[in-house]
C-alpha cells in the first residue's frame, strides 16, 4: 500500500446548514483549533455561498475546501448550476458528487453523477464519488451488486490518470444521519469489494492509491474505531462536522487510541 498516497482524509459535509455569519463562524474556530500535525488531511464542504468568505477564513491553514456538488458543463445557460471551474476558481480542492440525498431528492442518475466525475477531473477537482445501498437493498442483500452498479456506471470512461486524484466515499443510506453506524464488518466487507473491484477494472496500482471512505452517523466516540477497519483511509462526517469541538476530535483520532 502507498502510504503516502493513502494518508487519511477526513472531510466535513455541512450539507444545507449555516448561513454566512455562521459559516464563518465554524471554519474560524475550527481553524483555531486545528493542530496541524501534517498526518492527516482535512477538508470541509460548506454550502455554495459561503465558500468564498470560508477560503479566506482559512487562508494559509491545511484545511481545504470542497464542493457539495457541481454541474458538468464549464459555463452557458444552465440556471441555477455551478460548475467545476468556478469551485476551483474559489479554492475548492474537492468537490462531493452524487451524495445520497442528491440521488434521493434531486433524482440523479449514475449517468449524470458519471458526467459530472468527468468534468471534475477535467476541472482539476478530486472529485469525491459517493455510493452505498439504502436499507431495503441491504436487506435484499444487494448491497454488493448495488455498489458495483454505482462503481461502474459512476466511474464510466475515466481515463487511468484521472485515478491518481480521485475519492470514494461508501456511505450507507441507512446510516447517514439515523446514529446507526454500519458495523465493521459490514464497512469492511463493501471497502474490501471496491478495492477488488477497481483492481480488476482498473489496475493494482490504481486500486491501491484510491482512497476509500466511510460515511454515515460518524461521531468523536466511534471515528478510532471506524479508522481501525481495513480499506477505511478516511471518513465523511455529516452532522458532527457541525461541531467544531467534535470535528477536531474526530480529526485526533489517533490521540484516543
Ligand atoms: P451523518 O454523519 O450526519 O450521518 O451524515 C453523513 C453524510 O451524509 C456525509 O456526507
């Protein structure tokens, strides 16, 4: 394993919450109370209007900034959109594409969410693709072939280069935001699959500097043991990343052990 090109990543996703002031307000005190040791690598994903006045706020710290989602095409007539170029142009180093909320209240398709890895790549995004069965599926014990549909049609005609900066984020829809966290095994089990399944499509090398992520109801008391997990390089934090004290225990995961 690429150590270097796995290091941890944890990224905060704020979703639709904080006004200006307040988003402000968090990246402040976040910025206050990160201790950047160099070891682990911090994002946070603010809502649109505020990632801006959020880039300036954490100006020459470590923590970097990522869109909650993007349109595919550059520019033109597509009211209401935002492109990869302009998340760039604001300081975005990621960007969050085809969350479950957007597959479940915006009705994305893997078509669209593969546009749209496409165009992050191109923008010179890491784009962070996120996937996951919801509990009906889980239950239908389809989570696997549910995943592999995702990874297929998410990752569709992306060339090789475009893997040496790309994210996957397995979030279970049953998880996120219900304080049920996936078991180890559970994470383990669908972790260990992608990776099979990117060294199989893709190539070892490939497989092995991707860095796979988990996501869904992590919190200070649960993210050690969520990082123990085998194939976990890093996690994607929804409500806890509203808390600046939690967010900062979760980035000092280590210091639990
Ligand atoms: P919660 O951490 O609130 O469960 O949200 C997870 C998530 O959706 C992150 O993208």
């Amino acid at each position: 394993m690429d150590l270097e090109m796995r290091q941890p990543l944890i990224v905060g996703n704020w979703k639709m919450n904080g006004n200006l002031p307040e988003s402000i307000r968090l990246a402040t005190s976040l910025k206050n109370q990160f201790d950047d040791k160099g070891n682990i690598r911090v994002a946070i994903a603010p809502p649109f209007t505020a990632l801006y006045s959020v880039s300036i706020a954490l100006a020459e710290t470590n923590i970097q900034l990522a869109g909650q989602n993007m349109f595919w095409e550059e520019s033109g007539a597509y009211t209401g959109e935002v492109s990869g170029l302009f998340l760039k142009d604001i300081g975005c180093h990621y960007v969050i594409i085809g969350h479950s909320e957007r597959r479940q209240y915006f009705h994305e398709t893997d078509e669209q969410i593969n546009l749209k890895v496409q165009a992050a790549c191109k923008s010179e995004l890491v784009p962070i693709l996120c996937i996951g069965e919801n509990l009906k599926e889980r239950k239908a014990k389809e989570t696997l072939s549910v995943v592999e549909k995702q990874l297929k049609l998410g990752l569709k005609d992306l060339a090789i280069h475009d893997f040496d900066n790309i994210v996957i984020a397995y979030e279970p829809v049953w998880a996120i935001g219900t304080g049920e966290t996936a078991s180890p095994e559970q994470i383990e089990e669908v972790h260990h699959f992608i990776r099979g399944w990117l060294k199989r499509f893709f190539d070892a090398p490939t497989a092995n500097m991707t860095k796979l992520l988990y996501g869904g109801s992590v919190n200070p008391d649960n993210a050690m043991d969520l990082m123990k997990i085998n194939e976990v390089d890093g996690l994607l934090v929804g409500g806890a990343s509203l808390h600046p004290e939690d967010f900062i225990k979760i980035i000092k995961f280590e210091e639990n052990a």
